[in-house]
C-alpha cells in the first residue's frame, strides 16, 4: 500500500500540471492540434497515387478568340470580354459523353445525361514572343514530361484558333506558328519510335469569327494553311543549305524539320497522319456561340 502512494501521488501531480493552464500546456496542445493533421495529410497523399486530368491546349495567335473561347465554355453563357494573356491559364471542365446533348452548354451541365468526365482546357499567350510557353506543353522539343499543367503525356488535343476574319492579312504568321506547333508533334511522336510511343494528339485548327462579312470559310483557311506551311518547309530546307552546314549533317537536320512526309513537293495536313496527327479545320463564332463542332471534337479526344 505504501509502495503504491508515490505512484498514485506523481499520477496526481501530472494530472493538475496537464489540467492547470500555463504557457508550457497550451504551447504544446496547439502543436498537436496543428501538426498532427498535417502530418496525417502528408501520410496519406504519400500513400495515394495522383491522377492527372487529361487537357486540351488552347494556341494560335493573339486576338484569334483563345481565351474568349476559355471563357464561353466555362461560363456556358456568353465569352466574357477578354484582354491579350500574358501567361497560361487553366479551367477544369465537365463533359457528357451521351450522345442526346444537342449543344456544349448541355453537354457541359454538371447534371447532363450519360457518362461524365473531368479535363482541363489551358489557355496559352499568342503573342511572338510567349509562344514558347504552348510549345512547353507540348512536352518542349518533342520530348514528353512534366509541364506546367501536369504530365504532358495527358494532352489529348491542341485547338489552334485563328481569326478566320483577318487570315489573310497574317496568313504568314498564323502558319509559322502552326508549323511550330505540329512540328513539335512530330518530334512528339517520332520519339516513340525508340520507346513507347506517346499518346495520339490531334490538332483542330479552329477558324473563329465566321460571323463577319470577311471570314474565310473553313475550306479556303485550309487550303491557304496548307499552301503557305509549304512555303515555310521549303524556306526552312533552303535555309539550311546555305546555312554552311556540312552535307553529312544535312540530310538528318533536314529531315528532323521537315513536317510531313519527307521530300513531298506540296504540303497537305493528310501527311501528320502518317505521325497518328489527324488535322482537322472547323469555322466556328465565339461571339455568337457556335461553337458546338468544336465541342464536340473536344469530347471525342477526351
């Protein structure tokens, strides 16, 4: 009995230091209280593996509707009026796969009929000098890998929206930055040829502003792209032959920035399918919202 009276006399003691307020007490229940949590959090997204979403990529050139298009869709109302984007920007959205959803704003309802499934659409800078932040997205020079926006082994599409208005004022540079980005895709699926091949990326060349008076339609936008990317190649050829670099070295340079079929005379987007690159140009009018083909190219990809 007397051997057990300290013992009880210590657990009283430590009972009235727990129960009696002080600055040692409280100090150490705030810390449990904040990092035991953290420190659950932290065990238990350690132990789950994340899952990215797939993403559509939003390019082309400034003032072509990019972010205007971003807007529509996610609001499902009307395009918010926008201003020239300095760096990407990201919107998660909802699709329905079922087959009964007439327009994107009931396929896109969080309550729409059939199948539901979650990706972002990322918005990129069109300006000259930003364009880089796209061709990053795209996993950099054809190699695949974290981008800003998750794994770029997730992109399931680029949507390349361009003023179908005013093409043929800036047909050289909408093209040039084209070339960029399905050069880009090439090296991107070429490099499967040695490992395993990435996913498919197709490309939908968007022609917005079919509202006006001045809008090429979609067929005369493709011909034109076509010509003129071309024109690019063969520039791009004939630069490199008097770039002074030896005739050893040129075959394969050229070859690595040849888009298309290799040494083909005239250009066609039917040449990226031999890189499984399905190239396709639908007019649409973001202002007036007829953007339902081109929602439902989206769906399809993801």
């Amino acid at each position: 009995m007397s051997s057990s009276s300290p013992i009880l006399e210590h657990l009283k003691q430590a009972l009235e230091y727990i129960l009696t307020p002080s600055a040692p007490v409280i100090t150490i229940g705030l810390l449990i209280v904040f990092i035991v949590p953290v420190l659950v959090h932290f065990f238990i997204t350690r132990q789950t593996p994340y899952t990215s979403l797939p993403y559509i990529l939003l390019a082309g050139p400034a003032g072509g509707g990019k972010t205007s298009l971003l807007t529509l869709l996610e609001r499902g109302d009307a395009a918010a009026e926008t201003h020239t984007s300095q760096t990407p920007h990201a919107v998660e959205l909802t699709a329905s796969q079922d087959a009964g959803a007439s327009t994107f704003r009931e396929a896109a309802r969080e309550d729409a009929p059939g199948s539901h499934k979650k990706f972002h659409l990322v918005d990129t800078p069109g300006h000259g000098k930003l364009r880089g932040a796209a061709l990053d997205q795209l996993g950099g020079d054809g190699k695949t890998g974290k981008s800003q926006f998750g794994d770029s082994a997730m992109l399931r599409g680029v949507i390349y929206v361009l003023d179908a208005a005013t093409l043929e004022d800036t047909l050289a540079d909408a093209a040039t930055y084209l070339y960029q980005v399905l050069l880009a895709l090439q090296k991107r699926a070429g490099s499967g040829r040695t490992s395993r091949a990435p996913n498919a990326v197709h490309v939908l060349v968007a022609a917005n502003k079919l509202d006006l008076f001045t809008a090429l339609p979609a067929s005369l936008v493709r011909s034109n792209l076509e010509a003129e990317l071309g024109r690019i190649r063969q520039s791009r050829s004939k630069g490199l032959l008097d770039s002074g670099v030896g005739t050893d070295d040129i075959g394969s340079e050229e070859q690595d920035s040849w888009l298309g079929e290799y040494g083909s005379e005239k250009f066609t987007f039917a040449q990226m399918r031999e890189f499984d690159i399905e190239v396709d140009v639908i007019g649409g009018s973001v202002s007036e919202a007829n953007v339902d083909k081109w929602w439902d190219w989206i769906v399809g990809r993801i």
